[in-house]
C-alpha cells in the first residue's frame, strides 16, 4: 500500500502507445527564436527602502551628469530613495519597432524592498551589445516587508523583484534566416533518429518525394518557396502535419533526493528471482535522576538508561518471467509492500545482475 500512488503515477506517465502530434508541438524551425536582452538603471521613488553604495551614488551621479548637473567630488547625495537594478526582458521573434515588451527590474545592491518605485529610462542590449529596447515605468511588486525596531522583519514573497508589463519598447529588430534561402530546417525538441525518418516521410508523402531530408537525429531540411508570403503559407501547412514521434529508449528515471521512480514502458526484464527484507533498530534514551536522602551528604546524579529494540522482517521472494512487462513489475513490487528506496535497490540489483534491460538513470 506504501507505493499504491507512486505506482499510479508512473503507470499514468508512461502507459499507453505513443500518439500523433503536429509538427509544430514535437520541433521548432532554426532561426525562429526569442533573444535574451540585459540593461543596468536606476530605480528611483522608493520610500526609504533604497541604498547607499559606492555604485549607486557614482550611477546617480552619472545620471544627473547627463541632464548637465554636475556635483562635487566630494559631495555624496542622500539617495535612500534610489536603487540600481538589473532589467532584463525577452524579445519574441519577429517583433517590430514600436512593439512593447514585459521587462523584469530585479535589485541589485542592499535595497529592502522595490515597491512603489519607477524604472528610469534603461537601455536594454543584446549579446551583441547593440540597444534593441528601451525601458521604463512604475512597476508591479507582489511581495512586501515591515521591520520592527526591535530588529523583528516580516518579508512576504520577494519585495526586492518587481515587473513593468508592456514597459519596453522595440527600437531594433533580429534578422532571422526565416525569409532567406531555399531550406527551412525543423529541429527536433527530443533528438531520435527515429522520428527525424518519420517526420520527413509524413512531409514527404504530402508534397512529394525528396521535399524533406534528416540531417541528422534532430535536424530535418525541408526545400521552400523563396517568396516570403508563400514561405508563410508553406510553413502554416507543414507545422500542422501529423508525426507519430517514436518510442523513448527503455529507461528508469531515479531521483535519490526525492524517490521519485519512473519506469518506461520499453523496460523488460531477464528471469530473475529477487528476495526483499529488512531490519530495523530502534534506539531510545531516557534519563533518570538519582536522589540522595537529606542526610546522607550525598549529590544529585543524572543518569542515562538506553533502551534497544532490534526488529527484523520475514525476507519474501518473488519470481520474475521472462519478457516481464511494466504491469508485471509494478504488481509485484506492490505485492511486497517495498518503499521507494527499496524498490532502488531492487532495480539496482537487477541491472548488475544483468536482468533489467533498459538504462538505470540516477538524478
């Protein structure tokens, strides 16, 4: 009964064939990508949550130089009102000049909380160092804090993390090879060579032969139009064919720091005859004090009394057949009643006897 949910959930997991899917569900086409995009600013407005650093104060000053107010050396401004931050979004493909973007603010320095506090104008680049966005705003901050003066703190969610939706603005577009030669290429999200095959014969047997060829177990090239707006056309048509990708490898998935098991449903197994018992100790501590009469000049004496209790279960056997499907296994894995960690074990011992054919993943 220990195992009755874990065994459910594997079987949901992993019972029944594999299923059609579109194209567009199981690849993505090369060159079609989002892009990852970075800027430092300030936020300002905070209500006495903000910092006073090194960085912060030569930022705020760099930031007044550029509006032509220039401070002394020597002055350091009282900025508990202002904090640096990281602002970071990411830019979809084929978005336009004018579009906006969700951008994330996330403090940078000792500032307790961003709430309340607006974005100034943040310059957002790519790998390549070049701007593709610009932004700023009030921002949304989920989380919040209180101090005491005692030092008590109550922090809920993460105050110092906030979003500008809609807070940035397209000023560059990503060229992507979407629009530019013969080919257009479909990259398998779960590389087999397998379905590389399938998915070019279903391509195939919709426009013809030698239209789509496997690259390799992820890569399949397909030929294109040139014309962009056939491209489009082409493209909606084929992301929408039906591929029955195909069977995972015969694997069991452990994770040691959970024990969490999943077996796949390719797994079999070699006659095997697997014996399963335990022993548990149980060590109790109680401590006693010993008391002296008024009279006898005597002391007070703490003393320990261990109790050890030594329990060990009736080993059982169970047979595995040749052939031995998941059912079959998960049945008599149940039958003994084994926990997680037993049942590693069991698996272990069944791999380096050479019984269990499929490949025993430890996570």
């Amino acid at each position: 009964m220990k195992l009755k949910l874990f065994l459910l959930s594997v079987l949901l997991l992993v019972s029944g064939p594999s299923q059609a899917q579109r194209i567009k569900d199981i690849a993505n086409v090369q060159g079609v990508r989002s892009n990852q995009l970075i800027g430092y600013g300030l936020v300002v407005g905070l209500p006495g949550t903000g910092e006073k650093t090194t960085y912060t104060e030569q930022t705020f000053k760099t930031m007044l130089k550029n509006f032509g107010i220039n401070l002394p050396d020597n002055l350091r401004p009282k900025i508990k009102n202002v904090a640096v931050v990281a602002v970071h979004a990411e830019m979809p493909a084929f978005i336009k000049p004018g579009q906006t973007l969700d951008v994330t603010v996330s403090s940078l320095g000792e500032a307790k909380s961003l709430r309340g506090g607006t974005l100034l104008q943040t310059f957002l680049k790519g790998v390549d160092g070049n701007v593709y966005a610009i932004a700023q705003g009030s921002m949304v901050v989920s989380g919040f804090s209180a101090e005491g003066l005692d030092g008590s703190k109550v922090i809920q969610n993460t105050p110092t993390v906030g979003r500008i939706p809609n807070g940035g603005i397209v000023e560059r577009t990503v060229t992507t090879p979407f629009s530019t030669g013969d080919h257009l290429t479909f990259n398998l999200r779960r590389a087999d060579f397998s379905t590389a095959k399938r998915l070019a014969d279903a391509i195939n047997e919709l426009l013809g032969p030698g239209m789509a060829r496997p690259l390799d177990a992820a890569s399949v090239q397909v030929s294109a139009p040139r014309d962009v707006s056939q491209r489009v056309s082409f493209l909606a048509t084929l992301e929408n064919i039906q591929v029955e990708p195909a069977s995972e490898s015969a694997k069991v998935i452990v994770n040691s720091r959970t024990g969490t098991i999943v077996v796949g449903r390719e797994v079999r197994l070699l006659p095997a005859a697997v014996t399963h018992g335990g022993l548990t100790v149980t060590i109790a501590e109680a401590t006693q004090v010993s008391q002296p009469n008024p009279l006898a000049g005597g002391q007070t004496v703490v003393t320990a009394d261990t109790t050890i209790d030594v329990a060990e279960e009736d080993s059982r056997m169970f047979l595995f057949n040749p052939g031995t499907t998941l059912d079959e296994l998960v049945r008599a894995v149940n039958l003994v009643g084994a926990a997680p960690s037993d049942v590693l074990a069991i698996l272990e011992a069944l791999k380096m006897a050479g019984a269990l054919h499929g490949e025993l993943i430890i996570i």
